[in-house]
C-alpha cells in the first residue's frame, strides 16, 4: 500500500508544469518523508568527474557529509573506485554500509551522518548520467522493500529528466545560432519584449546596445546569416 501511494504521488508531481528544480526537491522530500530517509540527494555527473552538481535535496546534511559524497561519486565517475563500476557501468543499485547485497562499506566520513547510504543510478539515453542518495540512521538498511520502492522512483525521475532535458534541448536549439551557439534573432526578441514588459511594470526606462561591426557582410556572404 505504501509503494502504491507512493507511485501517485510521483506520478502527481512528475506531471506538473512547475519548473524542473522544484519537482526534483518535491520528489525527494516526499520520498524521504514516506519512507523515514534522514535525507536524499540526486547528483549529476555530466560528462567527467569535474562536471558534479547537486540538483535537488531533501533532508539536513552536515558539510562533511556531503563534501565526502562528493568524493566518493567523483571517484567513481573518473573510474577510480571499485564499487563505481557497480553503480555506473552495470547500473546496479547499491548499498553502503548494509549488510544485503552490493554491499561496500561506508566510508568514514560518511559515518557520522548515516547507518548506511543507498546509490541508485538514475539511467537517461542509456547511460547513469545521475546518481539518487538516500541516507539512513540504520531503519531501512538493506532492507528489499525499499530498495524495490526507491528503484521505481528512479526509474520515474529517469523518464522525467529525459523528456525535460530533450524539451530543453529543443528550445535551445530553437533558441541559438547552430555555428557559433550565441542568442539568436528570436532569443533577441523574445528578452526584448520580456524587457520592455518588466519596464513597464517597474516605470523605469530600458535600454539596448547596438554594435555595427564594419565589413561584417563579407563574413554573411561567405558563411551565412
């Protein structure tokens, strides 16, 4: 009954029209609150160990921990790390610090503020391009059930963030030059007219820079507007 209701409350916030940010945050915090985490993460790795970014959380965490999490997902997207290979080559959940399996033990700085730390690769276009963190004082510590539970909601972020990255994908091709990857006309028009509406509310003036580049035609002719 519990995983029931917490697949409608996925399916409820994953359709709102609300900005990416905060549906990430939701999630997580209902979550965590349905099934006692002391806290979760998502993380994404982007295209090499240095590209790691939080995106949502949910629950208190000290500096350390999460520093040390940082690390320790780092080290497994630059292939360093043993366990990293469960988690982002074979895309196999994992628990550290639990006695179940894929069980690696949790490191020590990550001691103090969890029981145990679960990993789940959220799996978009094929690859672990991001990583769920949950955090637990010892109740659901390897436990099947949760794990069953906490694999559908990555598999629901991972359809989410597929569609809304391709969606982002769209308008910024929509969006910018394709050769030099600048604003282009319709962004230009689109954050004028933003502008002007936002000047209008504010009663203040707006204004526009205009930059004439001489001989810049034999650049159009030679390689298109």
């Amino acid at each position: 009954e519990r995983r029931t209701d917490l697949e409608v409350a996925l399916s409820r916030l994953l359709s709102s029209p609300r900005a990416t940010a905060e549906t990430l945050q939701d999630v997580l915090r209902t979550t965590a609150g349905m099934y006692g985490w002391s806290a979760a993460r998502l993380w994404e790795l982007g295209d090499d160990a240095n590209a790691l970014r939080m995106t949502a959380a949910s629950g208190d965490l000290g500096a350390e921990v999460v520093a040390a999490t940082e690390d320790l997902l780092a080290e497994a997207a630059a292939g360093n790390a043993e366990w990293g290979k469960t988690l982002l080559v074979a895309k196999a959940p994992l628990w550290l610090g639990a006695q179940a399996g894929n069980v690696f033990a949790l490191p020590g700085a990550l001691r103090a503020g969890s029981g145990c730390v679960l990993l789940l690769p959220v799996i978009t276009t094929g690859e672990a391009n991001d990583v769920l963190a949950f955090y637990a004082n010892g109740g659901n510590c390897g436990d099947e059930a949760i794990l069953h539970a906490m694999q559908i909601v990555a598999s629901q972020l991972a359809h989410y963030l597929q569609r809304r990255r391709a969606e982002d994908n769209l308008k910024h091709v929509a969006m910018h030059d394709p050769l030099t990857g600048l604003p282009n006309r319709r962004h230009f028009h689109q954050a004028l007219g933003a502008g002007v509406a936002r000047a209008e509310r504010a009663g203040h003036g707006l204004g526009v820079l205009f930059v004439d580049l001489d001989r810049f035609k034999i650049i159009n002719d030679g390689l298109g507007h």
